[in-house]
C-alpha cells in the first residue's frame, strides 16, 4: 500500500501558490454574541497577539450592519471579509 502525503497550504511543504484556508466565523451565535466573538476575532488577529491570524483569513457571518457597527464600536475593521 502506497503511503498518502497530503499537501496543504498550512503543510511546511506547501508551495508558495496555495492559499491558506479560510476560517468561517458565526458571530451572532452565543450568548454575548457579537460583541465576545469580534473580541475574540480581534484578538486572534492582533499583530502583537500570539495567534497572528491574518484578518483576511476570517468570514464574518451574520448580519453585516450589526458586525460592522460593532466593529467600530471595537475600534474598527482590520480587514475581515463580511
């Protein structure tokens, strides 16, 4: 039987080319929601925070007047996609 090596964009072999996954967050779920999630969403994506997940990486998912104007309650928008 052949050995099955998996190549993903989070892989140390990945190439260069591969996207990384994108991570789908529902911030109106929870019993604080939103405001607790968009912390959090925010604290995984602080440049000095020791996750460093890029805010690119992370969708939104909820109502997007909501998200935003709590977004900016928050001290704003470090690039999420909505």
């Amino acid at each position: 039987m052949a050995d099955l090596h998996l190549h993903t964009a989070l892989s140390p072999c990945a190439s260069p080319d591969m996207t990384p996954p994108r991570i789908a967050l529902d911030v109106m779920g929870g019993d604080r929601a939103p405001d607790a999630t968009l912390r959090g969403a925010l604290a995984a994506c602080s440049p000095g925070g020791r996750h460093g997940i890029p805010p690119d990486r992370l969708l939104l998912v909820g109502d997007q007047a909501v998200i935003e104007e709590s977004l900016h309650a928050l001290g704003g928008d470090p690039g999420f996609a909505v």
